[in-house]
C-alpha cells in the first residue's frame, strides 16, 4: 500500500488490516496511550473543497500521532495561479512525508501519486470518498462485530459516497443495495465493473434496495459542487429518496444508518430516523479520526503496524 486514491487500490488485507489499526489506535487513545508513531513527520493537507471533519480530524489526529499538519488552501498554493499538479507534486514531496488532498477532480489526485514520491490520501473528490467509507466500515465493526455477510444499502443520489460504498462494501465480503433515480445513479464506469457482481444490486425503487438491510446509509441530494441543481434535485428525489420510518420498515429489526453528514433533515432522512440512530451518526463521524490516524501510519510505514 503506497496511496489511498480509491478503495479499489487495496486488498481486502490490507482494507481489513486498516480498520484493525484503527480500532487499536481508538482503545489507546481512550485509555490515555500515547501514540507518537510519526513525531518527527509532516502532513500536507491540500483543500480547494470545504471541510469539517475531513480538515479537524486529519489535523487533530497528525497531532495525536506527533507529527505536524500543515493546512494548504487553494490561495496558499501556486497551484491557485495555474503552477501544474505535476510540479507541486514534486515541489511538495521535496517538503513533506505525506500529502492529503480534498479536491473536486480525481485525476488530480492520481496525477499527484504519479508525479509525487510520497504518500497521497484522498480526503474526497467528486469521484471517491475512501476515508469516509473506512469509518462507516470500522463503525459498522463496532456495532455488528462483522462485515461478512452482512446486506447494505445506499439510497439517495450516486455520488461519491455510493462509488466507494460499492466498493468497500463488496470489498469485505457484504452485499450493497443502491437505489438512486435515473440520471443519478453512481459512476458509469465503475457500474460496468460491478454490474454483474452477484452482491451487488442497482434499482430504482427504495424499498427493494432496504429490504432486510443491516445497514442504510445516505447523504445529501446535492453534493458540494451541485448546489445549482440543489431545486431541480428536490424535485426528483423528494417524497421517494428519503430515509423514513416507513422506509426502514421493511429493514432488518436491528438495522443501523449511516449518514456522512452534513445532513439535510426532513430532505434525504427524516429527523425521527436521524434522532434515533444519531448516536451511530456520531460514532461514524468520530471514527473518521481514528481510522484516517491508521491510514496515515500505514502509508508511513509504522514498524508498529506495518510488517
């Protein structure tokens, strides 16, 4: 494992092996164990989207390891000017131990990967949101006690969160559910490489995707970038494409939801099912901390972790 770009660049180890870390890094810093696996070692964390928890729980958790994390809009860098991806990969790996960037295009990252010779994490695209779905999954863990065999579903707008959802969750051996409304469905070409995988179905219908599910998982109907389709959206989605009691009814008894948030409420959940699994919500987001804490000293080689 050099990067994390996508989930489709791990192993189902080396995914596994991740949210181990994760929950190990979690225990300690609940007991007040000390990790300074990376004193000593610099993050370059690039941002041209926004961010809560993408931005507070790499700084906070490079800080918890001890290191340092250096926060890089897009005015602080040259790249706002026109400077090419492909030199302030090599300028920056000049400087840092690792780079994470929250960007809109995928490409950018992977041309970082190529150009850079250090670490690059995905902190989002408009693509891929890797590190989110590694909290959902470790948080799933925590909850089920295991990912295998379990049947999830996603149902909403087929963004960034549905192409990793798809991925991760077929990754470890669970079934995914999507249901998203035509014009809307998630990445043409990752929907030809799992289309026919047989834990994976595609429907239009919200009902069919939750049926029996052990997992719902959500997210906002107009993503970051799509706020001037935020009317048109509604439109489609509204009245169908919501997380309800009447939703989850149909459900496993035990199931749990999921949410990235920020959440829109009474939009793609309503605020009774997000009250009622909001200590989960919560849970998830937090864990955003502890497993991006085990991406970072996997990716930096921590004899601790890393054989």
């Amino acid at each position: 494992m050099e990067h994390l770009l996508k989930l489709s660049d791990l192993t189902k180890e080396e995914l596994l092996s991740i949210l181990e870390t994760g929950h190990d890094l979690k225990k300690k810093l609940k007991s007040g164990i000390e990790t300074p696996y990376l004193k000593g070692k610099t993050l370059g964390m690039i941002f041209q989207k926004a961010s809560t928890r993408t931005r507070v729980s790499f700084e906070v958790g490079m800080n918890q390891l001890g290191g340092h994390p250096l926060y890089l809009s897009a005015s602080d860098l040259q790249m706002g000017r026109g400077e090419s991806i492909e030199d302030t990969a090599q300028v920056l790996s000049r400087y840092l131990d690792a780079i994470m960037i929250r960007t809109f295009d995928q490409a950018d990252v992977e041309t970082l990967a190529e150009y850079g010779t250090v670490p690059i994490i995905n902190g989002l695209t408009d693509l891929y949101h890797p590190c989110q779905i590694l909290a959902d999954l470790m948080t799933i863990q925590e909850v089920k006690g295991s990912l295998e065999g379990l049947k999830f579903a996603f149902v909403g707008d087929g963004n960034n969160m549905a192409n990793s959802l798809i991925v991760g969750s077929l990754l470890v051996g669970a079934s995914i559910a999507v249901a998203s409304p035509k014009g809307y469905r998630p990445n043409d070409d990752l929907l030809e490489r799992y289309i026919d995988h047989p834990g994976f179905l595609l429907t239009e219908d919200p009902y069919e995707a939750v049926k029996d599910a052990d997992v719902v998982f959500t997210d906002v109907w107009a993503s970051m970038g799509d706020e001037a389709e935020a009317e048109i959206r509604k439109k489609v989605f509204q009245n169908i494409y919501q997380v309800n009691h009447d939703l989850l009814a149909v459900a496993d008894s035990q199931v749990m939801v999921q949410h990235c948030l920020p959440a829109h409420k009474e939009e793609e959940i309503s605020t009774e099912v997000f009250e009622q699994h909001a200590a989960y919500i919560f849970e998830e987001a937090e864990n955003r901390l502890h497993v991006q804490k085990a991406v970072l000293v996997h990716l930096m080689g921590v004899p601790a972790y890393v054989s």
